[in-house]
C-alpha cells in the first residue's frame, strides 16, 4: 500500500505541474500575441471644468524681487473670487524669452483663455508667440516695449492690478 500512495501523490503533483506549465504557456502567449501599440499614448490637456481660465507666469528672478508678482496674483485672485473661474501661477527659472517659451506653449495647450506674464521673459515671449493663440487674451506687466496687437495688454507694476483684476472678472460674465 505505502508504494501505491507514493505513486498515486507523485502522480497528483506531476498533473499539478503540467496544469502549471501549460497555464504559464497559455499566458507567456497572450501576452506576447496580445495587440501591442509601439507609439505612445496621445496625451491631449483637456479643459474638463468648462471654465475660463486665467494664468500667470513670471520668471523666479522677477518674483523674488519687487512686488509686481505678488500684486498681480492677488489681483488675479481676487478677480475670481465667487466667480466660477480657475487661476493657477507658473514662476520659472526662465532668464531668456527662447527658455520661457516652451512653458507658454505649455500655458496655451492648457487653454488658459487669459495669460498674465511679470517680466521681460515671458512677456518676450509672448511678443514671439501670441498669434499661435488668437483666442488667448494676454496681459504683459513690466515686460518692456511690444509691438501693438489686439490681444496683447501691456501695462506697468502700479497699473497691473485695477487692469488684471477688470480682465480677471470679464473672463466671468462670459460663462
């Protein structure tokens, strides 16, 4: 009887371990017959709240001196308040207009519908790329002398509040 027992048990982890293979087989195929997609996904910025939008971007050099960044959040911040209105801030290490000009493509792709930049990097910036974005309202505040157009607001520190705060609320009664 004990032989018996030995054989039948080495016969019942011998059909384990088949069934295991032939599971790990089965799988080890699916995926490598399964549908593969060698591109990356999309990833497309989507405005899912619905809201206007309103962005502020300055370089870290212009934020940490004087008070045009700190006033013109506020303003913006204000501007919104009990208005159904997303504001959000970007502060970069950008020195140069070229090194702020992706981060803007970023704040258009975001669909910001109202830009304020504080400084002459983005606004720069903005002067080389506001026509990629005609729906997009843009403020410069202390971003030196810009060619004229309809979408651009240029304005200095002591003005920028009354002016972003006006542009702020505006972006509210359209929705």
């Amino acid at each position: 009887m004990p032989r018996f027992r030995q054989h039948f048990t080495h016969r019942r982890i011998g059909i384990g371990a088949l069934l295991a293979c032939v599971a790990a087989a089965t799988w080890a195929i699916v995926l490598l017959l399964g549908p593969h997609n060698s591109a990356p996904p999309i990833v497309v910025a989507n405005d899912l709240s619905g809201r206007p939008t309103a962005c502020l971007a300055a370089d870290s050099q212009t934020a940490s001196t004087g008070t045009a960044v700190t006033q013109t959040w506020d303003a913006m911040r204000r501007g919104a308040d009990g208005l159904k209105i997303n504001v959000q801030q970007l502060i970069l290490a950008a020195k140069t207009p070229s090194q702020a000009r992706p981060y803007l493509a970023g704040l258009l792709e975001h669909h910001c519908t109202l830009v304020v930049t504080v400084g002459t990097p983005f606004s720069q910036a903005v002067a080389a790329d506001e026509r990629l974005a005609p729906q997009t309202r843009f403020i410069t505040v202390d971003g030196g002398i810009l060619p004229a157009t309809s979408t651009v607001l240029q304005t200095n520190t002591s003005e920028a509040p009354a002016l972003v705060l006006g542009q702020v609320r505006s972006l509210g009664q359209k929705h």
